[in-house]
C-alpha cells in the first residue's frame, strides 16, 4: 500500500486507461510491476463504487471490506453533530466518521490493522481534518473508556461466512459493546439496521437512519448523548427525524383513501409507523400492515405518496381487466406482507399505454387488495449531495 501510494503515476494511468480490464492491465504491466498494476486496479474499482457515499471517493483509499462498512459521508457528518470536544473512533476502519467529526474536533482513531490505520490518516489528510485526528493502532479492548466520549463501528465481518446478522457475533461482541456503555461518558454505538439490537441496550436511545430511502444504520446513543425517546428515525439528506416508544400511539385503522403512503423504512424498523401516522394526520390499512392512507396529500420524507386510482380484489382476472381499461405502460409493482412473484405477474399483464403506474399489494381490515395507483412525485428536488467532512 505504501509503494501504490508512492506510484501516482501508475495511480492516475489506471483512472484514465480505457478498454477492456485485459488491456488496461497489458497496457500497465508494460510500465509497471505487476503486483502493483493489480493494487491499483483494485483500488480503482473502489474508488469508483466509493463515488455515492463520499465527495472525494476518486482520491481516497479503500479495502474492499472498509468501504463496504465505511459510513456514507452524509449519514458521518449528521452523526458528528451529537458530538463536541475531544472523542475516540473505536475500529476506525477507512476513517469516515473520524473525518466527519474531526471536522468539529480533536479525535482519536483506533484500530488493531495496521492498513486502516494507514487510510484512516490518508483520508483524514485528504479531507483537511489530519491536523485533528490522532492514530493509535492497537486493539479497542486493550483502552481504558472512562470518561471519554467514543463513536464505536464493530467489525460485522469478522470471518469468511459474510456479514454477521447478530450483534454477538460482531468483534467486538455485545458483552463488550454492552460494558462500554457503563464505561465511557457518552457515544454512539453504529450497528447493522437489521441486527437484533432490541432490548440489547435497554437504558440507550436507539436511532435508525436511512439515506436516499435505504435504511443505513441503527445507532445506539448512550450516556451523555441519550436523546429524549427510546427511539428514533431519520430520513437523509432532508434530516427529517421523528421519535418517541413504539407503544405510546395507537393510530386509527380504516378503509383505503384517496392515497396510499409507504413509510421510509427507517420508520418502519423503529417500530414508529403509529406515531408517523398521527403526526402526519394519517390512518393505518391493517393492524399488520406499515401501508398508511389518507384523504389528501402529504408532504414528508418520511412517505413515499401514491394517488389511489382504482381498489380491486386480489384477483388478477380483475386486475387484467383493469390494467386493459388504464393508460399505464411500465409498471411497478410493490407489497409488503402478501407473497407476490412481481416479475413473473408484470409479464402476464396487459399494458398499453405509455404512462407509469403502480400496482400495490396491500392488507385492508385483514383482508388482501390490489390497488392501481400513481407515484406521486415532489416538484421540490431533495438536496442529494454529500456535504463534504469540511461542511460536517
């Protein structure tokens, strides 16, 4: 790694080569040595994935694992604005939420492998924050927390198998994530959105975040940064955020209105649908159903809106006859709880027309619906660039 980044000749020819990958190789390996065309292309690769989550991913540096588990500079830069004064980046991994929040301070970075401590500092330099983070390569279990403030992301794939789904499975595990709690002064703990993290840390605010609609994270505040609710969810980029306990709101069920809203699943998997409805003034399909409806439109990051065409039985002799009678053309299918083959049923029906629809599966008092409708689509664009660890 430190040859690749002493090669920046090598490292610019293979971001500018075209052609096949077999040429571009041929084309490299007649000027440089072999081990590091291989180095370089791999890094390129990332650097080109890494372009969604990070501003600057064309210069920065990456291991295939890292970036896979590196937070988004986005949801990095929300997360740091918890955080004030000196904090540790326990398992730093590329450095993203060390940059986020040594744009606001002092931090520590932390991690056993020496690589990522390497890119941490790199990236770190990079983004103009290196002057702010402090490496220390050494295990996380090895430091004495008391009293610190400490940002903690878990390796998630500690073996071969692929990514683990239960927090003790993660290095370092729950016993360890658990008396960190008691031990530091405050932090945030980042965790799969899809862990079993319930009731794990019962005295800390957990909190899911989601970007562009995809659920990225559940943190675990604890300690000093504790919100004011056991839980929380938030919709990026608009930093639209909501929380309460997912038992605190029962919210009225009723027949299907004039439009269907699916809850970002940041919402969903805080348990907060209830809560969401009665804040937007909206009504649930189904006691087992996250489908909310109302009689008027709704502005929120935290829906996706559909105007309800037409209710039918889930039978699709009917919505053959249905789909004969409108204008849609390419159609998307969507459901939460009703099995549906979507690729298979959208070839065996009819459409003719040329403008999009929808075709949602949905549960009404118990019972199985198909509804056609149209996605509705803000004229408001949301801001969608990353901001920048200067601008965290």
């Amino acid at each position: 790694m430190l040859r690749l980044r002493d090669s920046p000749m090598l490292l610019d020819a293979a971001a500018s080569a075209v052609g096949s990958e077999f040429q571009i190789q041929k084309q490299l390996r007649g000027r440089f040595d072999d081990d590091l065309v291989r180095a370089a292309l791999t890094l390129n690769d990332l650097r080109r994935r890494a372009a969604g989550k990070f501003t600057r991913a064309a210069e920065m540096w990456f291991d295939r694992q890292g970036l896979e588990q590196a937070t988004a500079e986005v949801v990095a830069c929300y997360k740091a604005r918890r955080f004030t004064g000196d904090v540790w980046d326990l398992c730093c991994g590329i450095g993203s939420d060390a940059g986020a929040m040594a744009a606001r301070g002092p931090v520590t970075a932390v991690d056993r492998n020496p690589a990522a401590c390497l890119r941490t500092m790199w990236n770190a330099e990079l983004a103009g924050v290196g002057d702010r983070v402090a490496i220390e390569c050494r295990d996380v279990g090895e430091l004495d927390v008391s009293g610190r403030l400490v940002h903690i992301d878990p390796d998630r794939r500690p073996n071969a198998l692929g990514r683990a789904l239960r927090i003790e499975d993660y290095v370092p595990g729950l016993e360890a994530l658990q008396t960190l709690t008691t031990q530091a002064r405050g932090g945030a703990i980042k965790l799969s959105p899809a862990c079993n993290f319930g009731g794990k840390f019962p005295q800390a605010e957990v909190e899911l975040i989601s970007l562009h609609g995809e659920c990225k994270e559940a943190t675990i505040w604890f300690g000093e940064l504790v919100g004011t609710a056991p839980f929380r969810a938030t919709a990026l980029p608009s930093g639209e955020t909501l929380s309460g306990h997912p038992l605190d709101t029962l919210a009225e069920r009723s027949t299907l209105g004039a439009w269907i809203f699916d809850p970002d699943p940041s919402i969903v998997r805080a348990g907060l649908v209830d809560l969401l409805a009665e804040t937007l003034g909206l009504r649930r399909l189904d006691d087992a159903e996250e489908y909310l409806t109302g009689d008027r439109y709704v502005r929120s990051a935290f829906v996706q809106a559909f105007e309800v065409l037409e209710s039918l039985p889930n039978q699709e002799r009917e919505i053959r006859h249905a789909l004969r009678r409108s204008d849609f053309g390419p159609l998307e299918i969507k459901c939460r709880h009703i099995p549906i083959a979507a690729e298979e049923l959208r070839r065996r029906l009819p459409r003719g027309g040329e403008q999009p629809g929808v075709l949602l599966f949905v549960r009404e008092h118990g019972k199985a619906r198909a509804v056609l409708a149209r996605r509705f689509r803000s004229t408001e664009a949301q801001e969608s660039r990353s901001l920048g660890f200067e601008e965290c």
